[in-house]
C-alpha cells in the first residue's frame, strides 16, 4: 500500500512537474493572459506582477494536467479546477493588498471565465498571435495614460 502511495505521488510530481518547466507552450499562453489580466484590473506593482506571473504560471500547469488526465470527465474536471482556484486564492492572499485581494475576490468568476474562453479559442485555433497583439496595444495604451 506504501509503494502504490509513494508511485502514485510519484507520478503526479513528475506530471506536475514536467508541465511546470516552462516547456510547454500551452501553459505559458494561459499564464501570461491570466497575468496580463490581473496585473491590469488589480493594478499590481512590479514586485507584485513577478509574483502574480509565478504563482499563475505553476497553476496553469495543474490546470492543463488536471483537463488532460480527466478529459472526458467535466465533472472530475471541475472539482479539481475548485481545488486549484483555492490553491491560487491563498497565495494570492500573501501577495495583493487587502484592496486588491477584495477586487479580485469579487471578479475572480470573471478572471475564471476569461481564462476558460481564452483557453477554448487556444484549441479552437483562434489566431492566438492576434489577441496577444490587441493585448500588447491595450497595455501601451494603458501606460501611455
């Protein structure tokens, strides 16, 4: 029973942990949009905007390998998501001034949703290089003012 414990958590480590290298494409998109987002809508310092990246980047690896081991099963899907959103609300806790952690509360349905749409036109093959652009513009423009 040990063995099948310690392989099991094994297994999840290098799952976890091969996805969180910074190799896949994937997760870097998912990460670097969730990012952009947040570092906006929260107005995030520099030193906050680093944190935000790191905490959002080993997320999005969870969350990829949590939809490819479960795909087919939303369900399973969904509470694993649960469980990862809760693992982001507390680091984001330690990270955000306690207005920002109160904005972000009350939108994190909406950061949710955004990172699900994002996700899908990801796999629908919507031109990703195209919303990284109006992204880029709307960041110029931001700083700009």
């Amino acid at each position: 029973m040990k063995k099948l414990m310690a392989l099991s958590l094994l297994f999840f480590g290098l799952m976890f942990g091969s996805h969180a290298t910074g190799k896949n494409p994937l997760v870097e998109k998912r990460a670097s949009n969730l990012s952009n987002r947040m570092i906006r809508g929260l107005r995030l310092n520099n030193y906050q905007s680093t944190k935000i990246r790191e905490i959002n980047s080993e997320l999005a690896a969870k969350m990829l390998a949590v939809e490819e081991a479960y795909a087919g099963n939303q369900q399973m899907i969904d509470q694993k998501m649960k469980e990862i959103y809760a693992e982001r609300d507390h680091a984001l806790e330690r990270v955000l001034s306690t207005a920002q952690y109160n904005s972000y509360y009350g939108n994190r349905k909406v950061y949710n949703q955004e990172d699900k749409e994002f996700m899908a036109s990801l796999r629908n093959g919507t031109d990703t290089e195209q919303q990284a652009e109006s992204v880029a513009s709307v960041d110029k423009t931001e700083s700009n003012t």
